[in-house]
C-alpha cells in the first residue's frame, strides 16, 4: 500500500476537517483549523504533516509552536497533538512515519524541543517509537455540581447547543475580565512552562476560553462537556476556596454538571485540591523530546490550559 506525505500549508489544511470527523466524530470549521495551526504571533506557523492514499486525506500529526519559560530565559518549543489516522489504516507506521517528518520540519525551524500530553491511544507511539521522555502524569479532579446536567443534554443538539451558548454567554459576561494569567506553576522556582502573555491568550481564544473574576480569583475557564479549569490565579488559599465554592454554586444553577481540573503533580492547583475531599483521577502522561534545548526539561510543568485544544 504506497502513501503520499505532505507538509502541512495552507492549502492542504482543509483536509484536517475530513481526519477530525472521521477519527474523533468531531464537526470542525475552517475558521477553528486555519486559528489552531496560525501561530505567526511567534514568526512561525503551520506544522505537521498529512497522510493520503488515493488522494484522500487518511492520517496527520501536528506540532503547535509554544513559547516555554525557564526563569528569565525562553525558548521556542512545540506541543505535539492531532495524531489521527482513519481506523482502517492503524497499524501501518503511520504514526511514526509523521512524527518523524514533523520532528526534523521542527528542527529545520529551529524549535529547541517537543512536549505534549500523549493520550492511552499515543502514549506507546510517543515513548517507544518517537523516542520521547517519560515525566510524570498530570492529576485531574472532578467536582460533581448537580445530577441534572443540562449542558450535555444541550449539546446533543445543534439548535439547542446554540441557544445554550449564548445563554451560558450571558451568564457569564459579568464575571469576564480582561486580564492575563502568568501561570499558577511559577509559584515555585525552577519551572519551565508556557510563557504567557496576551499575544498567546489572543491565539488561545480560538478555543472559546475566558478568564473570569470570581471572590478575587481569577480563573481561566472553557465550559465544554463541564467547566474546565486551565489555570489559576489566587490571593490566597481561603481565596481560591471560596471562588471554587462559588463557580460550584453557578455551575449548578445552570445546568453544568461538574468541574474538571488538571494540572501537574505538585502544583499550586494540585496542592489545594489535595486538601479537599475531590474525586482524583490520573490523566495522560506529560513528556517531552529534547532536540537542543539548554533547559532542564524535567522541570517542564503544565496545566489544563496547556492542552492545544483547551
């Protein structure tokens, strides 16, 4: 069975929305995929490549260039994710044979290193035949706010998923504020991270996150399937309590149903979520491949916002 390789452009880029419904049933606009691959705020954009075989768009894996932050010095990374490849052609080395074609496009651009959040599906691929570093596992927590979770009844529907947004749009629009979150990570010394300032927020909204005010925190937050918390911001630990309790409290009164938060063991986030009685579970493995990076990529930590499509 012969394949054609080609390099992700803006020509091709279309195609993605064949492998996306395809592999993971999900219904995408050009505008979402044309926004995720642009990352010209950082002089680059456009990484990965595309499988076909006849012509039809069958497999693709992405790179997303991410600017990374080691006290004051940065270096220009990549997040790997969208490693998709129709059922029908699992097995056939696909994975690989991308990853390492989308691997020296990322050298070629001068990217000093890869990391990502390799799935069940990827984690073997990305550990054994992409030759990646094993760190740790993110920890994730699930806060049940109601048994009635009108959100994922919404969203079943097109209509009714719309109606649900601009009503969620309103309920929050008195909470949205305009600030940036630094990264709750850098409470510690010695991290590296993404490096966040509003030029990366201004390319992250093609997800539909925002950061809201809430007992004088700030959270970053997506509501898909659940309120997903990216990251936070906090005064204190009262502080952070009493915002949770509240977002617990709006997300009960209108219908979403828990409050899923992720984040790198020994973390701020993870540190006073341990300390209350929250269902934990352990979620995909953080790991990284170092092309010629001066960091110390063992010190990479992230959180759910981190995540490409967050």
């Amino acid at each position: 069975m012969e394949f054609r390789f080609e390099k992700l452009t803006e020509t091709n880029i279309k195609d993605l929305k064949t492998i996306y419904k395809t592999v993971f049933g999900n219904k995408v606009s050009d505008n979402f995929v044309f926004r995720k691959f642009d990352t010209s705020y950082l002089g680059l954009k456009h990484f990965g490549h595309l499988a076909y075989h006849k012509d039809k768009p069958i497999a693709f894996h992405g790179a997303i260039p991410v600017l990374m932050q080691y006290n004051d010095q940065t270096e220009i990374a990549a997040q790997y994710g969208d490693a998709m490849t129709f059922p029908e052609y699992a097995g056939k080395g696909l994975f690989t044979k991308l990853g390492k074609l989308t691997d020296i496009q990322l050298q070629k651009a001068g990217i000093k290193f890869v990391w990502g959040f390799p799935n069940q599906n990827s984690e073997y691929g990305y550990l054994n035949k992409l030759d990646w570093k094993y760190i740790e596992r993110m920890q994730g927590f699930k806060i049940k706010t109601t048994n009635v979770p009108i959100e994922k009844i919404a969203r079943k529907v097109n209509f009714t998923n719309q109606i649900f947004e601009k009503y969620l749009a309103q309920v929050f629009a008195k909470y949205r504020i305009d600030e940036i979150l630094k990264g709750s990570v850098y409470r510690k010394d010695n991290i590296i991270s993404t490096s966040r300032n509003k030029k990366y927020y201004d390319y992250k909204s093609f997800a539909d996150n925002f950061i809201i005010k809430i007992e004088g925190c700030l959270f970053w937050i997506k509501i898909k399937n659940g309120l997903l918390i990216g990251d936070i911001e906090v005064p204190s630990e009262e502080q952070f309590y009493k915002g949770l309790k509240a977002l617990k409290n709006i997300s009960a009164k209108n219908g979403i149903g828990e409050i899923i938060i992720q984040s790198s063991p020994n973390t701020l986030i993870t540190q006073l979520l341990e300390k209350q009685n929250v269902q934990q579970f352990e979620s995909w493995v953080v790991g990284f491949k170092n092309f010629n990076s001066q960091f110390p990529l063992d010190r990479l930590k992230l959180t759910f916002g981190d995540l490409d499509t967050f």
